[in-house]
C-alpha cells in the first residue's frame, strides 16, 4: 500500500504557489498593458484579474498546468490585427488540429526560426519613443526600466518581475512618506482671499494663528514626519499657538494620522492654543467622525470650509496682541479704531 501525501508536503508547496500565481498576475498585466499601450483599448484589471483566476481554478480540476498570458501568441495576435476575444477561439482550434495532424512535422522547423518569430513579434511590441521619454523626464521610473531589463537578462523573467514590482512599492511609499505641510495665508489680491502659501506669494502671517496646508497623503507612513513638522513649528513659531490645519487628498486617513490630530490638539492646548481641522471631502469628515476624534477636539473644531473655519478661529485669538498687530489679514479680525490701517 503506497503512503499518501503527507500534509508537510502541502503546506511546502503553498509558497511556490502563491509565486506562481502573483507572477501570472503580473506578467499578464504587463503583458496587457503594453499591448493596450498600443491599441489605445482600456483594461479594467479586476476583470482580468477575476478571469485569470477562475480559469486557473477550473483548470485546477483537470491538472492543468497555470495559466496566464502568453506574450508570443498575444503578440502575433496583435501584429495579425485581430480585434475580438473570438481570435483566441481560432487559435485554440488551429492549435488542436496541429498537435493532433501536423505536430510531428514542427519537430523538423529550426529552434532559430521560431526564435526568430518569437523576437520579430517581441521588437514590434518595444515603444522606443516612449523609453526615449522616459529617460528625459523620470530619473526613478528610468532606474526601474534599466534595473528590470539588466535582471531579465542576468537573471530570468519572473524574478525581474519581482525586482520591478519591488522598486516601484520602494519609490512610491519613499514619495509619500515625505508630505510637504505649506504655511498659507489669505491673498489680498484675489477675490475672497484665496488661501496661498505666504513663502511663494510673500504674504503676511498673522502672529498668532497658523495656517497650515498638508500637501500629500495623510495615513500610517507619514505621521511620523508630519509629527515632526509639527514640533518643528512649535519652536521656530511660538507665537502661533493656534493651528489651522488643511487636509486635502482623497480623504484616506487612517487610525494613527487621527491619533495624532488627538495628540497634536492636547499639545496646542497645553500651549494656550487650540488646533482646528479644516476637511476637503466628506469622506475625511466620517472618517474622523469614526475614529472618534470629535470626541478628543469638539465639533466645534473640525470645519469643511475655509470661512467658517476663520470665524470660528480668529475670535479666541488674543485681543491684546490684535491690537497692536498690522497684518489684520482676516475680515474677521477685531477691529480697533487706531490699528485697524485698512478699514
């Protein structure tokens, strides 16, 4: 009686396939890209992603081996000008009929010759405009290119894949993980003082109220630099204890950037001042409303328009330093009679 699989076995055998199976993924969105790239047609990757995935499942069933796109037959595809789905139902057809009639005759074609096509099809699919653009104006996407075609070559396919995929992640979270916080102040110039950055545009400040404008994602990786821009503010501008803080972006923030707004709130209130939230999207205003940050700041404190966040700001502002401030450049500053220089 022969021994059945143990269950160490399967348990082996899980990561080289959840390799197989992010390689295919992979290799087929590239694949599809590049011929899309081509064509101008859109791709929709969950649906391809689901397709791939059923047909792998159902082939499971009858030991078949992984699927995936195959880059010469969609290549050779393509350069043929085939349009619909119904082209790869011909192949399969035309593929069945010679591995069952002519398939003894193929053993006699060149491996050169085939090479040959396969390369042919392959240089046909390579956009040296594009490359050409991208070594102009990219240094990282460049390095991505050149690091993935040097392990392609050196190495093989798949890992090259990895290494892109990789470098890509590394880039993108080296990107957001330094969000740039821009201090703004209202602009005279424009209708309705549009809120601009002070350094660009050399616009006062007013000595007591910062405003300060988050220009990047807000989530787990760039707290800890947000955080210390704040610090950082805390002691190059310490007569700005009240913060307006902008929030722009898609409205993602996440449970640390909430802890932190909580945590940066008890700071400027242990400092005599107060941080007020000023919302893009709705989307940030439930999210924060969840995380339970109202609770921590007070409603009164978290607003989604510049107007009513400044009229509820500029009032618990000091009186007294108002007085003898110049900049008065809210309309809702105090107005004093011997200060107030611009009506």
């Amino acid at each position: 009686m022969r021994p059945g699989p143990s269950p160490r076995a399967g348990r082996c055998a899980a990561p080289g396939a959840l390799a197989i199976g992010v390689v295919g993924l992979l290799e087929a969105m590239s694949v599809a890209r590049a011929l899309a790239s081509k064509s101008g047609q859109m791709i929709d990757g969950n649906r391809e992603f689901v397709g791939q995935g059923l047909s792998n499942i159902g082939g499971a069933f009858f030991q078949c081996y992984p699927s995936t796109f195959s880059f010469t037959r969609s290549g050779v595809n393509f350069e043929a000008g085939a349009k619909t789905p119904l082209s790869m139902l011909f192949c399969v057809a035309f593929l069945a009929a010679i591995l069952l009639l002519v398939a003894p005759y193929f053993a006699e074609v060149p491996i050169a010759g085939m090479a040959g096509v396969i390369m042919l099809v392959a240089w046909r699919l390579i956009n040296l405009r594009e490359i050409a653009h991208l070594i102009r104006h990219s240094t990282s996407e460049t390095a991505i290119a050149l690091v993935t075609f040097a392990t392609t070559v050196i190495v093989d396919l798949e890992f090259s894949i990895y290494v892109g995929v990789m470098m890509s992640l590394f880039l993108f979270l080296r990107r957001t993980a330094s969000p740039i916080i821009a201090i703004s102040a209202p602009d005279p110039s424009t209708e309705g003082r549009v809120i601009r950055s002070a350094r660009l545009y050399h616009l006062d400040e007013c000595p007591q109220l910062m405003i300060a404008m988050l220009e990047g994602p807000f989530y787990f990786g760039t707290v800890e630099a947000i955080r210390r821009e704040f610090r950082r503010f805390e002691l190059e501008r310490p007569s700005q204890k009240h913060v307006l803080f902008s929030i722009a972006g898609s409205g993602e923030i996440d449970l640390p950037a909430a802890e932190l707004l909580v945590e940066q709130s008890e700071r400027r209130k242990a400092l005599g001042g107060a941080l007020h939230i000023k919302l893009l999207t709705l989307t940030s205003f439930e999210k924060l409303a969840r995380f339970e940050v109202f609770k921590s700041l007070g409603r009164d404190h978290i607003h989604l328009s510049k107007r009513d966040a400044l009229a509820r700001v500029v009032p618990d502002v000091d009186p007294e330093i108002c007085r003898t401030c110049k900049a008065r450049i809210f309309r809702e500053c105090p107005k004093f009679p011997e200060t107030d220089r611009k009506g």
